[in-house]
C-alpha cells in the first residue's frame, strides 16, 4: 500500500528528500546560537579571508565581519588561514551581520564607550601626555585618565616613553557623560598574561627544556622570565656545574638562557600562585659524562684553584670537574704544610693528572708532577766528591738538612760536623745560610744523597779570625813605644 503525505498526496522519493532536508534544516536552526551580545567574546573558525574584510563563522545565523586590518600583525602581515579560529569582541549586530573587533576603535561614540565599561571590552587609546599621577590618553573624541599604576604589568621607570604610543584599554569608571573615564592597560595586560600563562603551563612539562631571560639576582639564586608574566627560579646550585661564590658569577640581567623544568607547584591561596624550578646546568650535558675520554691520567692540564684546605687545593680543571691536590702533591722542591702556604683561590696553575674515579667523581692532580721531578738525572749532575755549595735548610739532633737545588736535600750526619776541625764555626752557621759540603754517595732510589765537610768549610772565616786578633795594632805599639820609653829613661 502506497504511503500518503499530510495532503493525501502519495509520497515519493522527492517529497521524502525534501522533508528530511527540511527536518534537519529546522534542527541545525534550533541549535544555532542567537543570542550574541555587544561585548560578548567570540571565538570562531575564519570561513572567507576578502580584501579588506575577514568572515568568521560565529555560530550563530549571522557570520561575523571583521576588518582585515585589525588582524595584521606587528610587521603588517595577515598571520591567518582559511579555518583558523580566532577570538573577537561582538561591537555591533543586526539580522544580517554581527561585527567582530579586537577592540572598539578610537571613532566609536559615547555610548559604545559606556557599552565598553558595562561588557569590558578593550577601547584603543593614544597616550597624549603625562600628568600628576598618570597619563592623559585619547579616545573616541574623550580625555581619558590612566594611572601610573594601570599603565603596564611592571613598574613604569619613564612614564614619557609611553606618549605618544597607542595602546588598548579597558575603562574602569566612566561618568558625566564622558567627562570623566579612568581606564587601565595594565588589567588587560594581566589579563592577557593569565591566558599566556594557562596555555604555556598546558604545553610544558618537567624535563622540557626551553628558553628563558634572567630578570634578576638574589643571592640564592636567579629568577628567570620564561613568559611575560611567569617566572622560575633557579638555585644559585643549579647554575652552574662549577662551583659559584654568587649568582653573578655565573649570569647577569637581561642575559638569555636555556633551563631545565625541574617542577611545577600551585602554591598560595586557591593555588594562584605558579612556582617553577628550574635548572641552568642541566639544561646542558654532565661535564662528568664521558670524563674518561676528555682526560687520561699523566696529562698535564692547566687549572683555576677554586677553594683551599689545610690538607689540599682543590683545583677546576674543566667547567664543573673539580679535582683535589694533596698538600703531599704540592712540591717536591719544600715540605708543605698547608695548601694556603703554596697557592690560593683564582690562581691558574699547572697539574698533573694521577688518577680518574668517574663513579665517585673525583679525580687526583699533582703540582709536583707537573712541574717535574728534581731528582730525575740526580747521578748525572751529583758524583760523589763533588764540591757544592749548599744552604742549610734544617738542624736536627742527628744532622743537617742542607738544600743542594730547590727540591733536592741531602744529610749531613753530626758525625761529621763534630770531627771537623772547624765544628764550633759549623755549629754558629744559621738556616737559610750557605754552606760548603762535599758530596759523599748519591741514592737515587731512595731519593738520598750522603754528605760530609768540605776540607775547608769555615776556614776563611777562622783565617779572617786569627788575622784581626794579630792585627792588634793598638795594644801592640803601646807596648813597644812604653819598651821604648823605659830604656830611654835609663
């Protein structure tokens, strides 16, 4: 049996097309949003990019229209595609149109300024000069009132910088018919700053590393601006793989770099507060990994003393690998007893690398070793017999420590000051003073040289004694003349 339609008519294929076509037509109109409002955000897919004029899809049964040159961006180019979406104040709207704005212009009238304050919507403004407290800016034919305060997000060191620029506002009082507006750009921008901050803090996570400004120095640590508006702090230990006295050591101000998420914390009230730690030194490769392979043991490298202790320096000999110098690998040419006595921190020095534990990180150097060794070829330049001149270093019970060369001492045994005819003059020689010594035997293995009197150690001095006491020539020609005068008187 044959369907009939509403009229008694029979359906067919066509009649049944256009019902359904009308039927969904019927429901995509009911769920069209009508009820846009001036001032009400909008954010829709661009559907038609035209000379002068860009048509979004505001969801509703009018499209929206927006002037091209509103969209342009700060070098004068149009930034967007067919199927873009974008987000726009509602200015104005009729059946056929809705027109779209970032924000009112400075032609609007009156009373789209007080539509303005009542929907918030951002009004363009020229600041034309300063004034006490603040700023005269113009706009839709007003004189507006900008305070200091309201004029940016951060302090306003030159308030005339800002004269003469144009900038979006949004009014915060209007009354008298305009007489009076008070506005500000700084709620704009925070507000602005609170949509940049939600979207970055969606797209980064713990470990990313991206770019940021140092914006100032405590002396803890440096803060960083990853965006306007949002900040992270990095430990001054986080600064660096070196070892830092202060931030400034490592970063200035106004410097860029690359940071380490390290985490993310909502802290204060209702969590509005965004705490971000972050890391300059990781952001870049271990200095540790792979050490094996920038150093081998025996190079000789030049290093910067960073800090001293009583039993070594220790000694940076790439940004962040330290190594340390036992005060027993300070010198071969004297005894050190602390490490202060032979360097200090900032000094660049030579060393020598005697051992790499990259597990535990730590790697021996030796100045000593660096310098070489005073006793390689000893046999060569001391032989037994030998005549030297040396400089007594120490006195002890059983001997003298006396210094042939810096780094080379020998013995010389009491034995052989007390059989010297001329021990008492030996005995009265002081440390630091020179002395004549023969060399008896040389050890080289056990790093021991022998030594004995020179014949004539402290002869001169005894000859130089014995000459000024028969120089008595005072006493002697009293005497002579007085033998003289008595045989005269007789």
């Amino acid at each position: 049996m044959t369907e009939q339609n509403e009229n008694g008519a029979p359906n067919t294929p066509e009649s049944e097309e256009e019902q359904s076509f009308g039927e969904l037509f019927e429901s995509y109109m009911k769920n069209v949003k009508d009820d846009l409002r001036t001032g009400e955000q909008v954010t829709g897919e661009i559907i038609v990019i035209g000379r002068d004029t860009v048509f979004v899809n505001t969801g509703t049964k009018a499209d929206g229209v927006v002037d091209k040159s509103e969209l342009l961006d700060e070098n004068g180019n149009f930034p967007y595609s067919l199927g873009d979406k974008i987000t726009l104040y509602v200015i104005s709207r009729d059946e056929s149109e809705v027109r779209l704005s970032r924000a009112m212009d400075a032609q609007s009238g009156i009373h789209q300024l007080y539509e303005a304050h009542r929907s918030a919507i951002p009004v363009q403004g020229r600041v034309t000069e300063t004034c006490k407290g603040g700023f005269r800016v113009a706009m839709a034919g007003k004189t507006a009132f900008c305070p200091v305060s309201q004029m940016d997000a951060v302090y306003v060191e030159n308030p005339e910088s800002y004269v003469g620029a144009e900038y979006e506002f949004l009014i915060s009082r209007i009354e008298e018919n305009g007489r009076n507006i008070v506005v500000s750009r700084r709620e704009l921008l925070m507000r602005h700053m609170a949509e940049q901050k939600e979207q970055f803090l969606k797209n980064v996570s713990v470990g990313d590393i991206i770019e940021g400004k140092i914006t100032r120095l405590m002396p803890y640590g440096a803060f960083v601006e990853l965006i306007p508006g949002l900040e992270g702090m990095v430990h001054i230990s986080e600064l660096s793989w070196s070892r830092l006295e202060k931030p400034e050591d490592a970063v200035s101000a106004g410097d860029t770099v690359r940071v380490k998420i390290l985490d993310i914390k909502e802290a204060g009230e209702e969590k509005q507060q965004t705490r971000i730690s972050l890391s300059v030194k990781q952001a870049w490769e271990d200095p540790w990994a792979n050490i094996t392979e920038k150093f081998k043991t025996g190079d000789k490298v030049e290093g910067k003393v960073t800090r001293c202790a009583d039993f070594g320096a220790f000694v940076e000999i790439a940004p962040g690998v330290e190594g340390l110098v036992h005060i027993s690998e300070m010198s071969y040419r004297k005894r050190v007893l602390k490490a202060a006595d032979m360097v200090s921190p900032g000094d660049l020095i030579p060393v020598m690398i005697k051992g790499i534990d990259p597990e535990k990180r730590r790697i021996s150097l030796s100045i000593k070793e660096a310098e070489g060794d005073p006793w390689v070829n000893i046999e060569q330049r001391y032989k037994p017999g030998q005549r030297v001149a040396a400089t007594l270093e120490k006195k002890e019970s059983f001997g003298y420590f006396v210094a042939l060369e810096p780094g080379v001492v020998g013995l010389l045994p009491i034995s052989k000051i007390n059989s010297s005819p001329d021990a008492a003059r030996i005995e009265k020689i002081k440390v630091d003073e020179q002395i004549q010594v023969l060399i008896e035997a040389v050890n080289p293995s056990e790093r021991k040289i022998s030594l004995d009197i020179a014949d004539d150690a402290g002869k001169q001095d005894w000859r130089s004694y014995r000459e000024s006491a028969s120089d008595d020539s005072g006493i002697g020609t009293l005497g002579e003349k007085l033998k003289e005068a008595l045989k005269s008187g007789k």
